[in-house]
C-alpha cells in the first residue's frame, strides 16, 4: 500500500471527525485516550489483478467506551463515505486509489467497559 493511499484514509478519517492513529492511537502529551478512537492498518493481496493494480485490505478497528451505538454510528458514516457501490477515487502521490467499504463485525473484548468493531475497506492502486 502507498503512503499516498495511507494521507488518503488518514484524511478521510479527519474529514469524518474521527481521532484516529495508525496502527496505534498516540495521545499527545498530557492527553488522556479519547472515549472513541480508531487504528489502521493494512494487509497486502495477491491476485491476478490487471497490469499496474494493487489490491489491499485496510482494517479500521473502533475503540469505544461510550456503548454500541457510538461505533454503529460511525461504522454507518464510514459506509456512507466509502460506499460500497462507488467507493472513493482519488489520485495520490503514486497514481490513483479507489477504496470502498467491504464489511464489518463486532469484536468481543475482555473488558466489560470497552466495546470494539472492525470494519474491513477494500482499496485498489494504480500505480504510474
């Protein structure tokens, strides 16, 4: 996956209001972790993909200690602005991406008082 396609979501994520990190949330200095909060990362395919595309899983994973429904909203903006049918395509650094919401589940987790999601996004790159 490309750093351009790494600003693409990362700004994405900002345009929504989301606090986000990739692959870890860093809470500045004095800052407590926000009550929702998102990661990133990413898991490369292999296929037989036209010449010149790349195919990657981006995994965004919810963090949330205000309930079920916080991450559901969110997981409905995410699926609005990635749309599934039409996704996003925007041009990078590199070429272009084009990344479209995928899937999503809930995640149990130990602790009663946190609650998390995993929502998949599916990214394809054209590189020039």
């Amino acid at each position: 996956m490309s750093t351009g396609t790494l600003k693409l979501i990362n700004s994405a994520m900002q345009a929504m209001g989301f606090k986000y990190g990739f692959i870890e949330y860093a809470a500045g200095a004095g800052e407590r972790l926000p009550e929702t909060y998102f990661t990133g990362e990413y898991q490369e395919l292999e296929g037989d993909n036209e010449a010149g595309e790349e195919e990657s899983i981006f995994l965004l994973t919810g963090f949330s200690r205000e309930g079920w429904g916080v991450l559901e909203q969110a997981k409905e903006k995410i699926r609005e602005y990635f749309s599934a049918g039409t996704g996003r395509l925007e041009n990078t650094d590199s070429g272009s991406a084009a990344v479209f919401y995928e899937n999503s589940f809930p995640v149990p987790v130990e602790n009663e008082e946190l609650k998390r999601i995993q929502i998949n996004l599916k990214v394809k790159e054209w590189r020039i």
